[in-house]
C-alpha cells in the first residue's frame, strides 16, 4: 500500500459521501465531492508517478474509481430527473463497458493501456458537464451530448491502442 493507491482507494470512500449529499438535496456540495473525486484522481496519479509507486493494483483501481464515481453520478443525475434517460444509457453502456472489459483482460493477463491525454482531456469534459448540470445551465444536456460523443471515440481508440498492444506482447511470447 502506498500514498496514490491510498489517495484511489478515498476516492471509493466519496461516493457514499456524494450520495448523501446529492439525496437530500446539498446539489452544490454534492458537486464539490465530485470535485474533490478528480482532485485526487489527478493527485495521485501525479504521486504515483513522481515516486516511481506505479503499481498493476494502482493502475486497475484508479480507472475502476474513476469509473464508479462516473457511474453513480450518471445514476443520481438520472433517477433526479436532471438527465434524459437516453444520454444516461449511452454513458452507462460506456463506463460499464470499459470497466467490465479492462477487468476481464487484466484477469485474463492481457496488458492494459494506461490513461492518456486524450482520456484526461474526456474526464474533464465531463466534470465541465457536471457543472454545467448541477448549476442548471441552458446548454448542459447538449454539452453533455457533445462530451458522450468524446467519451465514445476515446473509448475505440483504446480499444485500438489495446488489441495492438497485446497483440504485439503475443508476438513476442511466441
């Protein structure tokens, strides 16, 4: 155990803390625990990588945070009526499709990509789509569209980045 997987594991410890906040409706401070979510998210990937404390546990629970965090604010959004059902679905197919995926693979001894630009540059369109949702902005729902449709190409090129990563570890094994 060091310091970033401490700092990924807090971040599982939030979204209870989310929760409590989003259901009696403190929608600000709710925000403000998701906030603090991708602070440490960005925390502790920059420790973990200053330290030289990049870990294979490190690198599947960070993303499995992330996407647990994601997936609990979708839902709350949801079930509160603050997004059409349709873009929840679109996210949900999405984030439980990484998760499932990287969990199967890793189990399975295949390598996983770790987080990219392009991948950061996603989760803070989708912190910017909290915002603009949870202050009530008039654009939000076509802004958080937009950012889906970010969400969904960062995601092939993953895939992309993965099959050629293994399948080049495959080659290599043989």
């Amino acid at each position: 155990m060091n310091l970033p997987n401490l700092l990924t594991l807090c971040r599982f410890g939030l979204i209870p803390i989310y929760v409590v906040f989003f259901t009696t409706n403190q929608l600000k401070t709710a925000f403000l625990i998701v906030v603090l979510a991708g602070v440490t998210d960005v925390l502790d990937g920059y420790l973990a990588r200053k330290r030289g404390q990049i870990t294979q546990v490190g690198a599947m629970l960070d993303p499995l945070a992330d996407k647990c965090m994601m997936l609990t604010v979708i839902i709350s959004l949801l079930v509160s009526g603050m997004i059409p059902w349709m873009v929840a679905v679109a996210m949900f197919i999405r984030d439980a499709g990484m998760i499932i995926g990287s969990a199967f693979f890793h189990f399975r001894g295949k390598q996983t990509v770790p987080a990219n630009s392009l991948g950061k540059l996603t989760t803070v369109l989708y912190y910017f789509a909290f915002l603009f949702i949870f202050f009530d902005f008039s654009f939000a729902i076509a802004y958080l569209w937009f950012v889906v449709g970010v969400s969904f190409v960062t995601s092939i090129i993953y895939i992309i980045l993965f099959l050629a990563l293994n399948r080049k570890n495959d080659t290599l094994s043989q």
